[in-house]
C-alpha cells in the first residue's frame, strides 16, 4: 500500500500534537523517510514534469508545519551556514544526494564546521531549534522539507571561514 502526502500530513499532525517537543519533529522525521521511498510520490513531484524550484505542498493552518517540495537546479552553490530562526527543519532526500554539513560558532562569530555527510535518498535529518547546517544538493536532485512554521525561517549564521 502506497504513503501518500496526506498520509504524511496527517500522521505530522498527530506526533505533533501528542509530542510537541523534540520527539514528536523526530516523529515526523521517520514519516517523511515514508514518504520518500513512495515511487508515486517520488515520480508525481520529482519527476521530469516536476516543477523545479521551491513550492509548499502543504501547510497545516493550526500547527503551523509547511511540507516544501524542492526540485534543485544544475550546479547549486552550497548554502551559507544557517539555522531555521525559532524553528525547526526537516530534510529528506527523494532523489540523487544533498551533501550536508553541521557548523558551530567559533567564538560566537565565525562558523565553524563540525561534521559532514550526505543524505541519500529515501533518509531524512532533523535540524531542531538552533542547529546550524548548511546544504549543497546534486543539480537536478529532489528533496522535501518540512517547516516548523509557516514562514520557514532561512537566518545565515556568521560568516563562514574562507
């Protein structure tokens, strides 16, 4: 039997409601990476009629979440390091790779990178309130994220080192 997008929005809604904190987004989390081995899904918003760019699949008007579907172009730039302001952030990889990178802050001013890796398709990563990250996705790659709030907040996090 298939995952859908509702499926996914429905089970966020109830994680998120029963476990409002840190369990519950981890909750979310293990749902996306449901959704994300979906071959419907995966071709319906990912595919070569996929829109390419950002879009919002779904945004929850009590809890706030958003689900974005993100087609990257060829040759994308790694992001600056960054967190997601007072929320939170989900990502899950569709389709190629997005290599990924946690930073902390030197001195409280300079960003400073404390692990690499990459996430696969069919994995997800939970960024919670305050963890700063940076991405840089394969060209042509699909990923989806999921939003603690509806704004979904990009705040760059002191100047990378040269």
């Amino acid at each position: 039997m298939s995952y859908t997008l509702d499926n996914l929005c429905d089970d966020a809604r109830a994680s998120l409601k029963l476990k409002p904190g840190y369990e519950g987004r981890d909750e979310c989390r293990r749902h996306l990476e449901k959704l994300l081995s979906d071959k419907v899904f995966v071709a319906k918003y990912g595919g070569p009629d996929a829109k390419v760019g950002k879009e919002v699949i779904y945004s929850d008007v009590e809890l706030g979440f958003t689900v974005i579907n993100l087609v990257s172009q060829a040759e994308r730039v790694e992001s600056p390091p960054h967190d997601h302001g007072d929320s939170w952030a989900i990502y899950g990889q569709a389709t190629l790779h997005t290599a990924m990178r946690d930073w902390v802050l030197d001195d409280g001013a300079v960003a400073k990178p404390v692990k690499e890796y990459r996430l696969e398709p069919g994995q997800a990563h939970l960024y919670d309130v305050g963890d700063i990250h940076s991405i840089h996705p394969a060209g042509n790659c699909h990923y989806v994220r999921i939003a603690g709030t509806p704004e979904d907040a990009f705040n760059p996090v002191g100047p990378a080192p040269e």
